[in-house]
C-alpha cells in the first residue's frame, strides 16, 4: 500500500494538487479513470485537529522557539505531510 492517497482500484497515487484543492469534486484516477473525489469533511476533521493542538499548546510552547509562531511553522512543518499521508480518496458515487 502506498503512503498518502491513492485510488483504490489501481493503488496509484492521486496528485497532490487533488488533495488541497477542489475537494468534494469528482475527478479521474490517472492510472485507471475511476471517478474518485476526496470528501470535505476528511480536510475538515484534519484541519480541526490541528487547530485544537495549536489551541491547547499555543502558551506552552517555548518563547525561545518563536512562540506562537514558532508552534505555527513548527505544525505546517509536520501537520502538512500528516495531513496529506493521512487524506483518503474513495470512488465517487454514481461511476
């Protein structure tokens, strides 16, 4: 099984652009054309878990690290690939 998305027919990977923008819309697996979409509510369930982290962690984080900022940059850093190795592509309805 690869790491991040991928269609489930195939096992190809979906193009990282799919999996930030346009999500909810159908569009074709490159390898096989099965009509595949990313739901909204996978980005959603990610994006509220990383702003409750922020939340919780925001007046810990060392003043020394860049506080705020640095918790910031330091979740981009390692939520973004999260996020992405963690996204789930299914078969459209109706294909």
């Amino acid at each position: 099984m690869p790491l991040g998305p991928a269609c489930p027919n195939c096992a190809r990977r979906v193009p990282f652009g799919r999996t930030q923008w346009n999500l909810g819309k159908p569009f074709a697996c490159p390898g096989c054309e099965t009509s595949l979409v990313i739901p909204k509510s996978n980005a959603l369930t990610l994006g509220l878990g990383l702003l409750a982290i922020f939340w919780l962690y925001r007046d810990r984080f060392p003043p020394e690290w860049g506080g705020q900022f640095g918790l910031f940059a330091l979740m981009m850093i390692v939520g973004l690939p999260v996020t992405w190795a963690l996204t789930r592509v299914r078969v459209a309805r109706g294909s």
